[in-house]
C-alpha cells in the first residue's frame, strides 16, 4: 500500500482516449505514469459510455495527482481500500468492539458499497443504502456497527486526500425505525386512503394485464367490474373488512358497497 500512496505531488501523468466500435463501453480512457519508486511504466484504463465521459474520469485522475495520490488510489473501490487500510482506520478500538465491526463490514458494507470507487461515494448512495439496510429489518445496533465501520474506512480516506469529506456521517436514520414501529402498532395506516385510491390502482393493475386473471377470466376495463375474488383485495387494501354473503366460482361474494 505505501507504493500508492507515497505519490510526490504533481507526479506527471499520460492520458488518452481510444475509440473502440466492437466494445460495450466504446471510449476507453487510459492514464500511464511512471512509478516514482521502482521507475516502472503503469497504466490505468477504463471503459465509457461517452467521450465525455472518458474526458471526465481522465480529469478526475489528473485532479488526484494534483494532489498527491497516484492514479491507482484515485480509482480504488471501497472493497480493495478498506481491506489495505482496516488496522489504521480501526486503531483505538477495544478488541471486543472489533468483530461487530467487521462483520458489519464484511456482510453489508462490502455487497452494497464494495463494487464503487471511494471518490464516487456520497451522502445520497450512503443514506440510500442505510434505508435498505432497514427495510431488510436489521437491527438498530447491527445497523449502528455497520455504519460505524463504515464511517471509520472513509475517514482514513480523508486523511489520504482521496475524498475531502465524509459521506458516511449520515443522521436521522434512527427515525425510520420510530415510524416503522408506529406503522406494526397501527397496520391501519398501511391501507389506501380512500375509495377513489384503490380506484386508480385498480385502473393501473387493468392497463398493466388486462387480458389475465388467476382464473383464467378477462378483466372489464372498469376496475368495478373486477373478478368477485378481488373483493379480499379491495378490502384488505382499503383496511377495512368485507361482510360476504353467497358463494361463486371464484369464493364469498361481497356485499354491493352503499351508495355515497
């Protein structure tokens, strides 16, 4: 790890760009420097979409350069980083503090984060992916370790010029927690609102497969006029219960909703 980071400042790069029609990403942007250690030629290359895109990966690197840290550094994904650097960003902490830690680290940071480049990190990927951490129902400290882990990799990479703030010192996350728990004690407020709702939901389920049901019938284009099994669902949808009355081919008949 030392070779990439002990970079002099302004270490001179090569850059350019090479057009290649037979390749998913056609705009291959390549960097080429010389290792100010072992005098070895390197080169860094990735593919794009775009010229311009080529043109801004490229200036990305030379930006990094500036300011100090060699190519190789500027693009290194979380994955490969945290792994060359968890003993400095975990320093101070008591050893039964550690593997919380790195679980957290090991089954959530990494398959969510892993794949990205430190630079191309920020506040919004962080707190998107908090929120699934949530929605998967981990728990508070699970979360708070693994943010924790998270927060102490990208901090080391502050102090190594690679990014200027943190992004992981994400806040209020506890909150959704709070309305999860408030939405178990009143399931009530997970229904649709009203009538006219469920309506519109019921004319986009017709658009989206208007000739397929479960029983093998044909929806009306008039979501009142869906298969008497869908009754369950308006109710269920609506949080309320349906009396039912009679039998049909497709289970209890509802009651006709009044009128008003």
């Amino acid at each position: 790890m030392a070779d990439k980071t002990n970079v002099p400042v302004g270490v001179r790069l090569s850059t350019d760009i090479e057009y290649r029609p037979d390749r998913p990403t056609p705009y291959r942007a390549r960097v080429r420097w010389t290792d100010p250690t072992s005098k070895r030629r390197q080169s860094l290359s990735e593919g794009k979409d775009s010229e311009e895109e080529a043109q801004e990966w490229l200036q990305a690197i030379i930006e990094a350069a500036e300011a100090g840290l060699s190519p190789s550094l500027a693009t290194m994904k979380l994955a490969e980083y945290g792994e060359a650097n968890m003993d400095l960003a975990l320093r101070g902490l008591e050893l039964k503090t550690l593997d919380p830690y790195l679980s957290g680290w090991r089954m959530r940071v990494v398959p969510a984060l892993g794949h990205l480049a430190v630079r191309m990190i920020t506040n919004g990927v962080v707190d998107r992916t908090v929120q699934n951490w949530i929605a998967d129902e981990h728990s508070r400290s699970t979360v708070k370790n693994t943010i924790a882990v998270l927060v102490r990799v990208m901090e080391q990479a502050v102090r190594d010029g690679i990014i200027k703030v943190n992004p992981a010192r994400v806040t209020g996350w506890q909150k959704l927690y709070k309305q999860a728990e408030d939405e178990l004690h009143d399931p009530r407020a997970l229904a649709l609102p009203d009538w006219e709702t469920l309506v519109a939901l019921a004319d986009a389920l017709v658009a989206a497969s208007p000739t397929s049901t479960a029983a093998g019938e044909t929806w009306s284009s008039s979501p009142r006029a869906l298969p008497h099994g869908s009754a369950r669902f308006q109710a269920a949808a609506l949080g309320t219960s349906t009396p039912t009355t009679g039998s049909g081919p497709y289970g209890a008949r509802p009651h006709p909703r009044p009128a008003g």
